[in-house]
C-alpha cells in the first residue's frame, strides 16, 4: 500500500522507550548518456516521469550501472532542483563527475566522487526532482546511466515516541 506518512518503527517496544529507527528507501532512476547534467532523470528507459523525491528526503548511497558511450573520459553529475522554488538546486550535490563507463559503481558518502548534499536534507520544505547526465567538459554521447537511490526521510521526532 501507499502511504503519505514519515515511516518510523521502534522494532515492536511496546514501552515507547525504544528509539524509532526510519527504513531506507529505494527510487530507480535512468539517465540518458546524451543528457546534460542539469536534466530531470528519468524512472526508466521507457517512464520518462520524473524521479521526485519528498520534503525532508536525505540521499544516503547511489548504485549505478554506468554504461554511457562516446567521449574521451566521460563523466557524469548527479544533483537535485527544487520542484517549486526552481532557484534552490545543486547539479552535481549527489555525485560529483563519476565515470560513467565503469560498470557497477556505487557511490556513498565515503566515495571520492560523492557530492557535497549526499547524507545531508536537500531541502526540508520543498519535494526535489533529481537531475543527473553529462559532466560539462567531457559528457559522454551516447549509452545510459541507470541504478537506485537509497533515502530516508527525516523524522521530525528524532527517533523519539509520544507517551
């Protein structure tokens, strides 16, 4: 089922002591290797919607697999731009020019090609859409970029129950 609510489980406490661990989630995105990397990423090959995630959305690891072409050593950002405050954005906030012809790649907050919003709210009052393509400089040409991405939203409780 669908729900609207922030998820959060205090693993069966019945005390209300227990702090309330939020789950991950899962969004799967693709990107075209011809994209620029301020483009709306796309939910597959053929759903050309959007990825949208939620207010208060925290981006904790991406895995990719990168099988872009063309270029000499093409690279590839991934950010976010707000979905109704369209000045609030970062194009490469998530991942910061990865290459996108390795294969398997996964990219978490240790990761040299982690971007500077990765771990962090990416806006906390707005849903944001995820961008991602081509490094300007040395942007693949053709090919696709495709993977998850893991997130939580933030709990505005901090794990704490109401007695």
């Amino acid at each position: 089922s669908t729900t609207q609510a922030i998820w959060r489980s205090g693993g069966g406490d019945q005390t209300r002591t227990a702090y309330c661990g939020t789950p991950l989630m899962v969004a799967e995105f693709y990107i075209s290797g011809a994209s620029a990397n301020s483009v709306a990423v796309q939910v597959s090959s053929t759903n050309t919607a959007p990825v949208i995630l939620p207010a208060g959305a925290v981006v904790t690891q991406i895995n990719a697999l990168c099988a872009a072409t063309g270029g000499t050593t093409p690279t590839f950002d991934m950010g976010w731009i707000g979905y109704s405050d369209t000045s609030a954005s970062d194009d490469n906030g998530l991942v910061a020019a990865a290459v996108a012809t390795t294969g398997k790649l996964v990219i978490n907050f240790a990761s040299a090609t982690a971007g500077d919003d990765l771990n962090t709210i990416m806006s906390a009052t707005q849903m944001v859409k995820i961008t991602g393509g081509g490094t300007t400089g040395d942007a693949p040409t053709g090919g696709s970029i495709t993977g998850e991405i893991f997130y939580y939203v933030t709990d505005p409780y901090l794990g704490q129950q109401n007695v």
